[in-house]
C-alpha cells in the first residue's frame, strides 16, 4: 500500500481501505458495479437470514406440528418475517463498537455459536441416543456460556477460545442432561434399526477430515510462503 493511499486511510477505521481504493482509484463504470454488487450482496445475505428465522419461527414455534390454514401460516410468516427484521435493524444500532474491523466484528459474533453448533453435530453423528431436548438445553447452556465470556471474562479471554469452550460446554451438558433423564435406553432401542446401518466413519467422514488437516496446514504455512 503506498503512503499516498495510506494517508487517505483514518487509523481508526480500516474498514475504509476497500471503500476508499473503490471511490479513488477505480474507473466510474466499474464503481457503479462494484456498489449494486456489494448493495445485491448484503440484501441477499439479510433476505436470506430473516427468512429463515422467519420459517423456524413459524415452524417450530407457532404452528408446532398443528394443522392450520394456508392463509394462518402465511399470516404468521409475514407477522414473524416483520418481527426479525425490526429485531436485525436494533441490533444494528448496538454493534459498532465489537470489534476495530467488520471482519472481526462478524467472526466474533459468530464464536459464540460456533462451536455449540459444532457440538450439535457431532452430538447428531456420533451420540445418536441423546434426546432432542437435552440437546436443546446444551446449546443454549454453550451460547450463554460464552455470551458471559464476552461481557464479563472480555478481553482477558481471545474469542477464538470461545469456539472450543462452546463445543466442550454443549457437547458436555447435553450428554450428562440425557444421563440425568435416563431417557438413552428407550431412544436406542427405538434406533436399533437406523443404528445397525450408521457408520460414523464413512467415506465421506474421512474425506472431510483430510480436507479439514489440509486446510490447517495451509494456514499454518501462510506465514512461511507470503
């Protein structure tokens, strides 16, 4: 980066690196674009994170298995897309201060369900016994946990631990909650069938395994090779 460019940088907002080269250093044409680009970009990715809240919502909460109309279910899709977005639009308010970067700031937010989400699906594949609602009460036990690291541990704790302290956390509590309800007997024998069929390490396991090692490698090497 040459110091031309650098001193239209403020210290305090890197974020404005990407913008600024755009803004300066592009052809108008390719500006217009690069803008509509970056705009289909961030609507898509909030369309799509509204929606889905919307529909588990809906699904989960709302119609919970019950049989309504067409016309109650598209009701309640409207009311709970509204009730997300205002909620996204709030907590946008909240957000400037995580992180120096919005890189960062999202990588942040996203450690904290990291690794319960982690922990789920490896509860799912190699624990097939423990009950939905154990499961449930472990991944809300993990976030919290780290909800608490970030707003009393702070920066005594990098958040990347949060990711392995959220998996250990849920996978941990959803385990001893199902042993707790001593509901593991009935729920293996109604999955003696699927269980005969399952093998946790299967082709497409191990593949993801090498590619996981691969990836880890490379990171590794990046300050050797850059």
């Amino acid at each position: 980066m040459t110091p031309a460019f650098s001193s239209l940088i403020p210290a305090d907002k890197p974020d404005l690196l990407i913008p600024v080269f755009i803004r300066d250093y592009l052809p108008h044409g390719l500006i217009g674009l690069l803008i509509v680009a970056i705009l289909s970009a961030a609507m898509s990715s909030l369309s799509s994170t509204i929606n889905s809240l919307s529909a588990v919502t809906t699904e989960d909460l709302l119609v919970a298995g019950k049989k309504v109309s067409d016309k109650a279910y598209f009701k309640y899709s409207k009311l709970t897309s509204v009730f997300w977005g205002v909620v996204t639009i709030v907590l946008a308010f909240f957000t400037g201060n995580i992180a120096e970067t919005v890189i960062e700031a999202i990588n942040k937010v996203g450690s904290v369900f990291y690794g319960p989400i982690l922990a789920t699906f490896m509860v799912a594949s190699m624990v097939r016994w423990v009950h939905s609602r154990a499961m449930n009460i472990g991944l809300v036990t993990g976030v919290l946990v780290n909800v608490f690291l970030w707003l009393v541990v702070g920066d005594h704790l990098f958040w990347f631990w949060w990711n392995l302290i959220g998996a250990v956390v849920t996978f941990a509590v959803a385990l001893f909650t199902q042993k707790l309800t001593q509901k593991e007997k009935v729920l293996a024998e109604k999955q003696d069938v699927d269980e005969e069929h399952y093998h946790f390490w299967s082709r497409n396991t191990i593949i993801l395994i090498v590619q996981f090692i691969v990836i880890v490698l490379i990171s590794l090497s990046l300050k050797y090779l850059l």
